[in-house]
C-alpha cells in the first residue's frame, strides 16, 4: 500500500539533467534514486519493477497531455496573427474613471 505523505511542485527545465544513482547504505541495502537537477530526488526503496513501469506510463501519459497543450497554445496564436490580432485578450477601452 502506498500512502500520500506530501505533495511537492518542482519547476524543471529543459536543460536540467535526469539521472539514476545507485548507492549501498546500511548492511549492504542497495538504494536508487532518480535525481532531476538538483531540485529533485526520488529514492526508490522498495519499489517493484511492475511499478516502476506504472510510474514510466504516468509520466508518458503527462509528457503526450504536455505536447497537446503546446499545440493548443500554438493554434491559437497562428488564428490570432491570421486574423491580425497581437493577443489574445479582453479589449481595453480608455473611459472615464469612476472614483
């Protein structure tokens, strides 16, 4: 059973490194931990590899939601410039001000 213990938003960009270490901590126990920059680290301590698999589709499922919200945002910026609008937004009209 796994149990929420916390919820943590990390900010990783393109050029940060993603990368498995290995080490032997005490009594010979092998840890692994994924590291992504030097914001993140994820120990990997008893995990199976049926859910480490589970883990890879989670994140491949979260890089094709990624993919299709680029295009999205690209989409609307090609009908935006088509239709000769610089942005996307409410209208801003000069008035009198209420006090």
């Amino acid at each position: 059973m796994s149990r929420v213990t916390g919820v943590v938003a990390v900010s990783i960009d393109a050029d940060d490194e993603i990368e498995t270490a290995y080490r032997t901590g005490y009594r010979g126990r092998q840890f692994a931990t994924l590291r992504v920059g030097n914001a993140l680290g994820i120990d990997v301590v008893d995990a199976s590899p049926e859910v480490l698999r589970k883990l890879a589709a989670g994140f491949e499922e979260l890089a094709e939601w990624a993919e299709a919200r680029d295009a999205s945002a690209d989409v609307a910026d090609e009908v935006a410039a088509e239709d000769g609008v610089r942005s996307i937004g409410v209208p801003f009209k000069r008035g009198p001000v209420a006090a």
